[in-house]
C-alpha cells in the first residue's frame, strides 16, 4: 500500500487542487491532504479556517475511490524542522507531492520521495484568483468543485470575504 501526502492552503480548494488529486489518485491507495496556514482565518488572503477547509475537501473528494485523511497544519517559522513538524502531525507517508519548490526542497533533504504534476490553468485556477472574484461578486463558481461551492454558502463564505476586504479607512 502507498500513502502519499499533499499540502496546501487550499483557501478555498479550487479545480486546480481537484485535478492534483485526481492525478495522484491514480498512484496512492491513501492521500493526506495537508491544510497548511491551519491557524489563520478570516482575512482576504485566509478567509476560511481548517475546519471549513476540510469540509471542502471532505465533500469534495467523495468522487474519489480513494481513502483520506486532512490533516490541520499549524504554520512553523522554522523551515529547519518543518517536515519533522508535518511528520508529526499526519500519517506516515510513502511520498509527497508538490510544485513548491521551498517544500520540495524541504522534503527532498529529510529524504522523503517529492513528485511533481503539472499545473492545471494555473494562470486561472489559483486561490488569489478565486478570492478575488468572491470579492468583487465575479465568477467563482466555475473554479471549485460543486461540492466547495454548496460548502462556502453554508459557512457564508462570501459574505465573510466580502467584509473582511472592506476598509475601514476614510480615504485618508
């Protein structure tokens, strides 16, 4: 049996991360999913916390043949034992993957087998972009899974970006 891990932000997950997924899906028997940033919220960069975050993931994923576990992330300024950090948190794991290469590199000097994907029309398909269309009442929806969408109306995700972008500034 292979495990492999995955870790990202996932603010909200979006088609990007969904195809990631997918590709990996075909490799592993199991996937742990990484919620990096787990302890930030509501702000216009992280407006969703873990819990939400793995809602998503959790609905999102049933599509998959395939078992998960999402795993809250705490950041770490020390990038020195930041995997021994990931490691303690999650299941054992076989292999991770990522396109970052900071992780990449963290991963490769712990020893830990690192696979690359290809990105998924990424000059769309990344979270900043999402964020802003929920910002400015553009088209979000076609950029995550069905289930993230009927997710982020439950939490009232928009409404929380919405107001956490407003300034409270007078022009001064």
């Amino acid at each position: 049996m292979t495990r492999g891990f995955y870790i990202g932000r996932f603010q909200p997950y979006h088609n990007g991360h969904h195809n990631m997924v997918k590709t990996i899906a075909d490799e592993v028997d199991e996937l742990v999913l990484g919620i990096g940033s787990a302890g930030d919220s509501h702000t216009t960069h992280d407006p969703f916390t873990a819990g939400e975050r793995i809602m998503m993931l959790t609905k999102s994923l049933q599509e998959f043949d395939l078992t998960t576990y999402s795993v809250p992330i705490e950041d770490l300024d020390r990038n020195s034992v930041w995997v021994s950090h990931v490691q303690s948190m999650s299941p054992s794991f076989d292999v991770a993957y990522s396109n970052n290469p900071l992780v990449i590199r963290l991963f490769n000097e712990a020893g830990i087998e690192v696979r690359q994907s290809p990105m998924f029309n990424r000059d769309v398909l990344e979270g900043s972009e999402v964020r802003e269309r929920m910002i400015s009442d553009g088209d979000w929806q076609s950029l995550v899974p069905d289930a993230c969408v009927d997710v982020i109306h439950e939490i009232g995700g928009i409404e929380r970006i919405q107001q956490v972008a407003e300034s409270d500034s007078n022009g001064d």
